[in-house]
C-alpha cells in the first residue's frame, strides 16, 4: 500500500509541476575563450564572439598558454576585442618562466590597450607533467602576482579556486588558505576551476566563507563537448568525473550533435540547481564554440539584450 501511495505522489507531482520551469534571467555570465592558431581558428573564435555578444556578458576572457607560449595572440585578441566590441576584455596572465620586468611590459601594453581586467594565475609548467618552479626573477605566485598588479594599475582582478583542490596542495586547508592570500593581496572575485556536481560548489563556497573569505567566487561551467577530452583535463586538474556520466555519454563518441544536445541538458540542469542554492553568476568555458554556452544561457532566461557587439 505504501509503495501505491508513494507513486500515486509522484504522479501528482509530476502532473502539478510545469514541464519546464524557466529562469527569470537574473544572472550574470562570462565567457573564457582561447587564442586563435591559425586563420581558420581565428575565424571560429569570433563567430563565436559575435554570436555570444548580444547575452551582455559582463566580461569575456582570453587564455594564455603555459610559458607565456600564446603571450602575442593573447594580446592581440584581447586587445581586438577591447577595440572592436563593447565587450569588457579580461586578460590571463601568468607567472611562469618571466621576469618581473617582462609581466610589466605586458601589462602596462594591455592597460594601454584599454584592458582594465586580468585573470591572475600562477601558471602551469610548461612542460606536461613538469614541476612548477618559479623564475628567479619573476613573481613566484599567484598571490605576488596580484600585489604586483594592483602597484601597477588599478586593474579588476580575478583569480583561480579550486572546488576540489588544486593539485599541487598537500590538503584543502591549504588550498583555501592559498585562496584567501590571493583575495588578501587584492583580488576582486574567485573562478573556479570546472566541477560537475552542484554539491561540490556548496560545499566548497561554505568552506570559504568559514575560512574568511567573503568576495565573489563564481562557478565554472564547463559543457562535455567531447567525454574523453574532458575527463583527460579534470584528472590534470584534479576534478571528480562522476561514474554516472561514462554512462551518459556513452555511444555518442559518432554522434556530435547528439552528444551537444546530452551535454546543454547537463550543463544547463547543474547550474538551475546552483541557482536554487544562491549562485546568479556564472563563468563559461566555451572552447571557443558558441552553440553550447549560447543554448545553456537560453535555458536559464537569458536573452539577447538590445546593445550588441
């Protein structure tokens, strides 16, 4: 009797509830792209600009390559967009193998540039699998890189967190600790690092909180546009890929379009469970495609706004 009971329930609550409950749109979103490689590249990524633009995304991000490897191509689309858009532009920059005098040069040339917002980071080695080891000249981490920055330029600041801690720290006391000197030193907001269960983010975000740290942490969202590519980044950035989602990507390795659509349901579904815990503010990575991130932003209520790119 109690099972026909508890059914019957559930019957009633799926009738009662509306097929699908649409976000009123009071969020905010960014967008991280990559630097172009060649002419074809280039031509993706500002497809994908203009496609994601008319959003009104309160800042779009532009990566830089381990070593500084994408140090001109950075710029240069970072720079493009600051002169060619209404965009916010964010710079990454990071700390590996440059002097102090060489991260100057490339900031004084984005604030020149009209760029007023970077995304400080301490950078990956250069070399897969290599150790960090800071240049004997330069800013040994996160943390002095955005002191540095504030001396230099009143710059917006954003910086990395790590729901699930960053690799290289020996326990997750450690990490927000690492956090907390980067908010301390200047810092405007937090982005984390991507993640696929919403669980992940409430706990992480109470455990700041407890530890001090009040500013803006802002989700990560990252849309499995291929399975295999994404669970080869999450075990180099120490994420948990849920068991759960093997099985739902599964046999779509040959069916793209079918995989885009498993993937926005997905996508989309974790962050209205993080709106439901607080969260109006979200952080895309696009991997410079912009049909995941734009029909994502469409099921959470956000529309096109009148002033476009």
């Amino acid at each position: 009797m109690t099972v026909i009971l508890d059914e019957r329930q559930e019957q009633r609550t799926a009738h009662d509830s509306p097929l699908f409950a649409s976000l009123p749109g009071d969020i905010d979103v960014s967008f991280e792209f990559f630097p172009p490689k060649s002419d074809r590249m280039k031509e993706q990524l500002w497809d994908a600009i203009e496609a994601l633009a008319p959003l009104g995304p309160r800042f779009v991000s532009v990566t830089y390559g381990a070593g500084g490897s994408t140090r001109e191509r950075t710029h240069d689309t970072v720079a493009r967009i600051a002169r060619e858009t209404n965009l916010p532009a964010a710079a990454h920059l990071t700390c590996v193998e440059a002097t102090k005098e060489d991260i100057h040069e490339v900031v004084d040339a984005y604030w020149d540039a009209g760029v007023r917002h970077i995304v400080a980071l301490r950078g990956d080695p250069p070399e897969k699998g290599g150790t960090y080891a800071a240049h004997p000249g330069g800013y040994a981490n996160a943390e002095e890189l955005v002191k540095g920055l504030r001396e230099r330029h009143p710059f917006e600041i954003s910086v990395a967190a790590y729901p699930e801690c960053h690799p290289d720290s020996p326990c997750a006391q450690d990490d927000l600790a690492n956090l907390k000197r980067k908010m301390d030193a200047g810092a405007t907001r937090a982005i984390t690092q991507f993640f696929f269960e919403p669980d992940t983010f409430f706990r992480f975000r109470d455990d700041a909180q407890k530890f001090g740290i009040d500013a803006e942490i802002v989700p990560g969202i990252m849309p499995v546009m291929n399975y295999a590519s994404v669970t080869r980044m999450a075990k180099m950035c120490g994420t948990d890929v849920p068991g759960w989602m093997e099985k739902l990507f599964e046999g779509l390795d040959d069916r793209p379009e079918a995989r885009q659509l498993v993937a926005a349901t997905l996508a989309a579904e974790l962050c209205r469970r993080l709106y439901a815990g607080g969260v109006r503010k979200f952080h895309f990575y696009t991997l410079n495609r912009a049909e995941l991130a734009y029909a994502i932003c469409h099921m959470l209520g956000v529309r096109p706004k009148e002033k476009a790119a």
